[in-house]
DNA sequence: GAGTCGTGGCG
DNA sequence: TCGCCAAGACT
C-alpha cells in the first residue's frame, strides 16, 4: 500500500521528464514560474480547458487569445452579449460549450462572488465542467491532489498498465490506477505532465517509447506492442443525411440569415435557411423546400462530416428583392465575417457565392 | 449506457 | 483518400 504522504517512483519519473520536456503552452504556467511562486491563473485554466474538450492544442491557441483579448477575465465574460461570444467561438465546434462556458461564467460571477470554486466538487457543479474539466482545474489551479482522466491519460495508463478490457468499461479501474500514482505535491505539473507524455511520447500512433520516462516500467511495451492500446468498443457506422440549403443575397447586397434554436445541432448559431438535417430521404433535394419561390440555381453539393453522421447539402442560390420575413433578417454581405457561422454553414455559403457549379457532382445519384 | 454534439489535421 | 481522433459534457 503507497504512504499517502509519500510519491510513487513513477510520478517522480514523469515529473522529472515534465521539468525537462513540458509544452510551453499560453494558458500554462511553466515549472520554473511555479517555483518562483506563481500561481496559474483559474479563468485561463477553465477557459482553455474547456476550449480543448475534443479539441486539439493547434486550433485552441487563435481562440484562447481571442477570448482573453475580448473578456480579460470571468466578470467580462459573465457580462457579455450571448451573441459575441458565440460568434466568437465560431468555427470551433462543439456548441454547447459556448453556451455553457456563459452559464458558467455568470454562475461564477453570481453565485461565487467572481472567484472559481476552488474544489473538484464545486468545480463539477457547474455547467459545462464534468468529471475531467472539475480534476483538471483543480489540480492545475488550486493544487488539489485530483484524479484527472483525459484521453492521453486514458492511453498512458493502458498501456503503462497493459490494460486490455475495452473502453469505456475500463475506465473507473484505469482512474484507480492514477489516482494512487497523483503525487500530493504538483498534482497539477502531474496532470500537465501526464497530457503531454500522451501527446508527445505516448502517442497513438508509433509511439517514442526510447524517450519515455516509463519504459521500465511499461507493460505493454514489455509485452511487444503498445501500439495495440487502449482497446476500445467498436463503433458503429456513420448514416448520410441530405439536406437543402438556399443563399439569397438582394440588390442591396444583402443574404437572409437566421438564427438556430438552443437545443441541438449548431444550437444558438446562426445559418442560411436549411431544410432539416435529419431527413434521410435519397436521391434529389428541389428548391420546392425552399422558404419562398424565387429564381433557385443549383450551386452543388456541400460535404460535411459530423461526429455521428454525414451530411450532404445541395445548395441553391438566387437574387431576390429583400421581404419581410418570419424568421430571419438580412445581414450585409461585408459583415458575414461577424456573425456566429459554422464552418458548414461557411462552407455552403462559398460554394453559393463563390464556386461553379460541377456538372459531374450536384444532386442526384 | 448509449446517443448526441463540430471541426480540421494527419498517417 | 479516408478513417481516426483531440485536454469530454450532457441526457
């Protein structure tokens, strides 16, 4: 049984490998800085931790700085409109966490006085922040010996372990396995350390195992094939969908926009009218759906994959004069690059605009 | 527990 | 080219 007071020789090893090898990160406080007695800061942690849920490190750094550069800290963006900061977070995908990332921004400011709770549990009570989010800001943050499971980490102890039962099933005994081996002391450079051995070493793929501070005591490697973990459940096949989209821009060089609903899909962004994503009907879509009759021209097919479907919209465009309309309004074309568009809605509307139409692909089969 | 929920880069 | 997946949360 380990002495709780003590640190188990492998998170000596990593830390050690962290002190020589860390990622120098924007929102990070580096080793060196920690042991000169600063502290990271809990709004830069939250609001890159939140941003690099299913996210990579590339595509965070532009929106880390975006965010910081409009709402310095926690009160700023509790007072912001809902409507900047979804456009703000535009084209980083995974909407709900903009729309929490508020919430919680206001829980925090009303509730809490403008200070982040500075425990996992209180940490987990609020929106948007689950069971890695509360570890992770707590360890990094406040220096709360906190159990953080990512997917790097989910890798590193399956493999350091030889874990082979299949995820997600696997999971509470791999967080067993890391919380006896979170050190007391720097449980946070621990967690930081632990994310970027996977990112760096312990990849998915071809992993450096020459150069991991673990390779004595890694059972997969000992065995012959790390490459072979984390075992996971298989997944099941993505089903196409077909959807319509219609791009009209008036003589005032104006296109009609509107707002999705909060729930669901892309839920409070903004989108050129769309028949329903769920529809999944085969064959040709007809300007029919569209919301008005006007001159509808085939522009051709937009591609985009979502996380659990595939969704190929045709898209039409035509001029029209500008109408009242039920839903919607109509938004200069020299001020689209302001509105909360996702990238499939960026998408459709290039080829609207911008491409010709290929008469080998378009709509029907 | 299994579905839902984006996007872009890479081997 | 295309499947895989990157610091998951919520229902």
């Amino acid at each position: 049984m380990l002495d709780k007071t003590s640190t188990a020789p492998e998170a000596e090893r990593l830390l050690g490998w962290y002190d020589r090898h860390h990622r120098d990160l924007p929102w990070r406080v580096s080793p060196p800085m920690r042991a000169r007695g600063v502290k990271a800061d809990p709004y830069h942690v939250w609001l890159s931790e939140v941003m690099l849920q299913q996210t990579t490190v590339a595509a965070v750094k532009p929106y880390f700085a975006k965010f910081l550069a409009l709402w310095p800290g926690v009160n700023d963006l509790a007072t912001a409109r809902s409507e900047d900061v979804m456009a703000a977070w535009a084209g980083l995908g995974y909407y709900a966490r903009a729309r929490n990332l508020k919430k919680c921004a206001e829980a925090v400011a009303a509730e809490h006085g403008g200070r982040f709770p500075a425990t996992e549990a209180g940490l987990k009570a609020l929106p948007g922040i689950g069971d890695y989010t509360a570890a992770a800001v707590a360890a990094i943050a406040f220096d709360e010996p906190a159990a953080v499971m990512d997917g790097n980490v989910e890798r590193v102890i399956s493999r350091l372990y030889a874990i082979s039962d299949p995820l997600p099933g696997s999971k509470p005994a791999m967080k067993a396995k890391v919380a006896a081996l979170t050190p007391q002391e720097r449980p946070g450079d621990f967690a930081q350390a632990m994310m970027d051995l996977g990112a760096t070493i312990c990849t998915p793929k071809r992993p450096a195992c020459a150069l991991c501070p673990f390779r004595e005591d890694c059972r997969a490697l000992a065995v012959g094939d790390p490459e072979h973990y984390p075992v996971k459940a298989a997944k099941k096949a993505k089903p196409v969908r077909r959807a319509a989209a219609f791009v009209a821009v008036s003589p005032q060089r104006r296109m009609l926009l509107q707002r999705r609903p909060d729930k669901g899909l892309l839920g409070g962004m903004t989108q050129v009218p769309v028949t329903d994503f769920t529809s999944r009907r085969d064959g040709a879509t007809s300007p029919d759906a569209a919301p008005f009759p006007a001159g509808w021209q085939p522009r051709g097919t937009v591609v985009h994959i979502f996380t659990h479907f595939e969704l190929r919209v045709d898209v039409y465009r035509a001029g029209v004069a500008e109408r009242a309309v039920e839903d919607g309004w109509w938004e200069p074309l020299d001020n689209l690059a302001a509105q909360a568009l996702p990238s499939v809605m960026k998408k459709i509307i290039e080829t609207a605009i911008v491409s010709t139409p290929d008469p080998t692909q378009g709509h029907a089969q």
